[in-house]
C-alpha cells in the first residue's frame, strides 16, 4: 500500500546551513594520530632514523660495559692491532643489534618495501638496508683495491712534494703478516661500522622519507649544534660541505615540481647531502684532526653515497674505506685522522707546511686528498656508468 506524497525509501535530514564542525570522531581522531609515526612505508623516516640511533648508542654503552668488565678493552686509548680489532667488536656489535631490531620493527624486504610475508629470515631481510645487488663480491674487491690505489696516489703526491718522509719497514716477514692480518680485520670492522651507519642504515632510509625542506632543517641546526657548542677550526669542514650541496638540492627541488616522478632521484642526494655532512661532522671527534680532514671525510662520504647509487650497494664503499684506512695506518704507518696506530709496516711523518702535509692529522689533512677524492669519483661514474657490462643501468642510476 502506498500512501501518495510519501516514499518507501528513508529521506535524507534537511541540510543545516553554518553548522560548526563536528570533533572528529575517535578512530579519526587516532589515525590522524597514527599518521604522525606511521606512513606509506611503514614506521616515518625520521622516527626510524631516531629510534636507530637510540638503540645504537644503548647497545654501544651495554656491549662496551660487559667487554670493560671483562678486560676485554681498557681506559687508554687502543692503538695496537689487537686491541683496536677487539674495541672496534663494540660498535660492530651494537650495529648489528639495533639494524636487527629495526628490520622486524619495520618489517622490509630485500629491496626495500615493507613486507610482513618475510619470514624468519633475518639476515636477509637486513640487506634491505643497501647491502642487497649485484656482484657484491666483486665490487668489494674492486672497491679495496681502489681505496689501496687512492691512498697510495695520495702518499706519492706528498712524498715527491717533500710533505710526507717515508722510512723503511721495521718489522720481520712474520710480525708483518699477523700485524698486517689483524689490522685488516681490525679496520675491515671500522668500515663496516662506519658505511652500515653512514650508507647502509642512514642512506636507505632517509632517502624514503625526505625533501628539501627536512634536508636543510637538518643542516641548519647541525650547525648551529657546532656554533653553540665551539665545534673549533674543525667545524669549518662541516660549514663547507653544509654549504657546497645546498644549490645543487635547492636546483633539485625547484625542478621536481614540474617532474613529480623524480622524487626517488631527487630524495636520494638530498639524502647523499645530509649523511655526507653529518659523516664529517661524526669525524671531529678525532684528535689531530683538521677542517681539511673533516671536509675530506664529507666529500669522500658522498663518494660512498654515489658507489652506492652506481652499483646498487654498499660493498664498494666498505672494501674502498677499510683499504684506504690499512693503507695509511698499517702500510705507510702514516697518521690518520690523528690516530698513529702501532705496529705498522712503513713509517711515514709529515713535514713542512700542514696544509699540504696535513699535520698532525696525516695525509688526510692535506689539500691533497681532495684532488685524490676528486680522482675516485670521476673513477666511479667513468668506470661504472660506461662499462655496461659491469653495471648495466649504471648510467641511467647515476642521471635518474
């Protein structure tokens, strides 16, 4: 029975004209909350980035207590073989640790995205963090016979110009291998620790999750962090390598509006930008060390950052930085970075003006090693982006 004027189907209320805005109701409300830690990929950059560093530094402090405890390291500082590869075990350890609890936290695959299908597999699910691609052994390889290249060029340099005296080897055939063997694995350590913080950990995830903006946020308050703290001669490094890749981003940034598509390429040196810079600054708590050093550690760190682009991980990086570092210390005995380690095969001491010699900080202080850091890069992008087949889409990576 149908009633004329009336309809079976229930009428929608009379619109209210200037009603207020109803509160968001609770679940609104929470994922409007959720959406401050939570994005697209998981668990936002930033905190991931925060919550890393965290458990690092809490795994560093546990770890280094219980080797202290049992006599595994001491109060002075470690300057031979032996005790530098045990000390160097607590970092590497902490490392380990805190990418293992970050990896379940943020549940990513081998290539990056967040998959809760993994399974078990930890160890493979941490290559996520830039340590994944291609022809890892090899680029290892070839990563430590450029670091023994370059720093090796570098030494020669200061050599012929009177800056660095080399003396002959003071150690037997046998004190030599197991010196050498052990400051292998001892600085093998120290690049891992330092490119699984720098361009594994950092790298893969900031470049999730950045821009521009975050970028010079970050750069801005580092150095306002040094100003306010005296960060001394050495920050100028810092300042330099802050302000040298601050137009290329900003060029990035303005030409991403017309090209959306780009926001991985555009994201990824932004990212290069602030870990290279943050790399620096992480080397002015050496002693002995320089602006000249602390701006080489930044430019070689972004040299790391574009291996990793061009050959798809960071495997180059760690076989070229535990080179260059054997190189100097146990090799030519040079200092690096102000450490003068013991045990060495060569002897090396600077001589005459610092800034060509690098002082007390060793050849890593000298304007040199920015022409040889100048020499690795356009070694990368030459080698890896022309030969195709060492890496096929080198090219297209390093342009896109």
């Amino acid at each position: 029975m149908c009633v004329e004027g009336s309809s079976m189907e229930p009428q929608p209320p009379p619109a209210v004209k200037d009603s207020p805005r109803a509160p968001l109701s609770a679940p609104e409300h929470h994922r409007d909350l959720e959406s401050v830690f939570i994005g697209p990929h998981g668990l936002r950059a930033g905190w991931s980035i925060l919550l890393f560093a965290a458990l690092y530094y809490l795994f560093r402090e546990i770890i280094g207590t219980l080797f202290y405890a049992a006599g595994l390291i001491h109060d002075t500082p470690p300057d031979s073989a032996g005790t530098v590869l045990i000390a160097e075990f607590v970092p590497f350890l902490a490392l380990v640790g805190a990418a293992l609890i970050m990896v379940l936290i943020e549940d990513r695959s081998s290539d990056g995205d967040p998959n809760p299908n993994l399974g078990p597999n930890l160890a493979h699910r941490i290559l996520s963090y830039n340590l994944d691609g291609p022809r890892r052994v090899r680029h290892f390889f070839f990563g430590l016979a450029a670091g023994f290249a370059a720093l090796s060029l570098l030494v020669a340099a200061l050599a012929w110009g009177g800056w660095l005296r080399l003396g002959p080897a003071s150690l037997s055939a046998a004190q030599a291998l197991l010196n050498g063997a052990l400051w292998a694995i001892a600085f093998l350590l120290i690049g891992s620790v330092e490119e699984g913080l720098f361009r594994c950990y950092s790298l893969s995830t900031l470049t999730r999750g950045i821009n521009f903006w975050w970028a010079l946020a970050a750069q801005i308050g580092l150095c306002i962090y040094l100003a306010l703290t005296g960060g001394g001669n050495d920050a100028w490094g810092v300042y330099l390598a802050a302000a040298i890749g601050f137009a290329p981003c900003l060029i990035l940034h303005q030409k991403s509006a017309a090209h959306p598509e780009s926001r991985a390429r555009r994201a990824f040196w932004q990212t290069a930008w602030v870990t290279s810079t943050f790399f620096g600054f992480y080397h002015t708590s050496n002693n002995g060390e320089n602006w000249i050093g602390v701006f080489a550690a930044a430019f070689i760190g972004f040299v790391f950052c574009v291996s990793v682009r061009v050959t798809g991980s960071a495997w180059w990086a760690i076989g070229c930085h535990a080179a260059w570092d054997w190189a100097e210390t146990f090799f030519y005995g040079a200092a690096d970075s102000g450490f003068q380690g013991q045990g060495h095969f060569l002897s090396a001491n600077s001589a005459g003006n610092p800034l060509w010699s690098g002082g007390s900080d060793g050849p890593e202080g000298s304007v040199l090693v920015l022409g040889v850091v100048l020499l690795l890069l356009l070694f990368l992008i030459v080698f890896y982006a022309r030969n195709k087949s060492e890496s096929p889409e080198a090219a297209a990576q390093l342009a896109g």
